[in-house]
C-alpha cells in the first residue's frame, strides 16, 4: 500500500471532525512529501530536534506536533514553530515552555498529558495532580501557553475492554476539566491500533503513524 492510499483509507473511518495526527518520527523527508502531497498538513515527531530538521525541509504551511516526552532544554529549539506540544507533564516544563512563548511573543498551545495506562512507563499526571497543577495559582500565572486540552495513551494490550475502559476515563476527566476552562477542546487520544476505539469514547485527535507511514525499525 502507498501512504497516499493508507492515508485516504484512514481518513475514511473518520468523522471529519476529528483530527489527523500523521506520525512521521523516525521517517524520512520524502515519506512526509508523500503524505504532503496526499493533502495532509498536520505531522506529529517525538524528538525536538528531528522535528526541527524536518520543519526545515518542509514546506511553511505544516503544523508540527511534539507528541514525545519533551526535555525542558528542548523546549527553546521548537518555541517559535511548534503548534501543539501534546506530552506536558510537568509545571516546571509548562513554566519553561511559557518562558520560551514570551522570548518569541507567542502563546504556545499545549496539551496537558495523562496517565491512564496501567503500564507505569507511560507520563503524566494523574487525575488528582491535573486538578492540582489546573488550581496552582503559578499556573495561572502563565500568559503564553494555552491549555487546549488533554491527551493520553492507552496499555499497549489487545485487551480492548481495558482499553476502553481508559479512553473512558481519559474522557471524563476531560469534560470535567472543561467546565472550568473554555480553551479546552482537544482530547488527543488514540493510535494505529486503538484510534476506532478512541474515537468511539469521544476523542478528537488521533495520532497515527504506522498505518500511514507503515512499521518503524
Ligand atoms: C509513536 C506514537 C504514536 C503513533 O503510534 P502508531 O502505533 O505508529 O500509530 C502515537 N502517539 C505517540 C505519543 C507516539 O509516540
């Protein structure tokens, strides 16, 4: 299959109202070019600096994600191109992300991301420090990042009652936040393999490379 038909192919299964993240980590430029030309326009990298290399290369009108774990002294390298960083984790890495925002006068918008999985590799908060950092006053101070929304990744497991079962409470988590936070509308959530399930529990966002790109080594 060629990543133009993977692409059309996904896209097919998807209410047009969710969002197409195309990963593209560890890919080469040319397979990008591929699914640019295909029409999409949104591609999601785990490392900063590939990333980078890649928003170089590419052409202006793509909006890169940071989906990874980022490192706060990274953070400066994609400050003034990234549109979305989906993996924040922390209030000392949102502090450094804003700090970056101010240096080039932008509010970079972010997903704070939660730990839903069983697996305890997986980042982020959970439920009652989300809450938490949401109430810090610091947080509050901070004028240039933007909260849109959460983000989430479910056990890597076949087991899809487990599965659901975390995206469920991944999504109620998210409408609860919500109530307080107007800028919230973005519930990143899903995979190649879990992103009909993800959908089906209310995501917004999938993030999807393997079945575009094909496997990764
Ligand atoms: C790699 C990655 C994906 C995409 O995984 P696939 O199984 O290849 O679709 C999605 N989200 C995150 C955070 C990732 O690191």
């Amino acid at each position: 299959m060629s990543i133009k038909k993977n692409l059309i192919s996904i896209l097919e299964t998807m209410p047009k109202e969710v969002t197409l993240v195309a990963v593209s980590k560890t890919k080469p430029v040319t397979d990008l070019q591929k699914a640019y030309d295909a029409g999409q326009r949104i591609f999601g990298e785990n490392k900063v600096q590939e990333m980078t290399e890649k928003w170089e290369k590419m052409p202006k009108d793509i909006e890169w994600h940071m989906i990874g774990h980022v490192q706060r002294n990274k953070v400066k390298y994609m400050a003034e191109y990234v549109s979305l960083i989906h993996g924040v984790d922390s209030l000392k890495l949102l502090k450094e992300i804003n700090k970056q925002g101010k240096k080039c006068d932008r509010k970079i918008p972010c997903l704070l991301q939660v730990h839903i999985a069983e697996e305890d590799t997986k980042f982020g908060f959970d439920a009652e420090e989300l809450l938490a950092v949401l109430d810090n006053p610091e947080f509050s101070k901070l004028t240039n990042v933007t909260i849109k929304g959460l983000m989430g990744m479910a056990t890597f497991t076949d087991n899809m009652t487990q599965v659901k079962r975390e995206f469920k409470s991944l999504k109620s988590l998210f409408e609860s936040v919500r109530e307080q936070s107007k800028e919230m509308e973005i519930l990143s959530m899903g995979m190649s393999g879990d992103y009909l399930i993800a959908i089906e529990e209310g995501s917004t966002m999938v993030r999807i490379g393997s079945s575009i790109f094909g496997e990764r080594n």
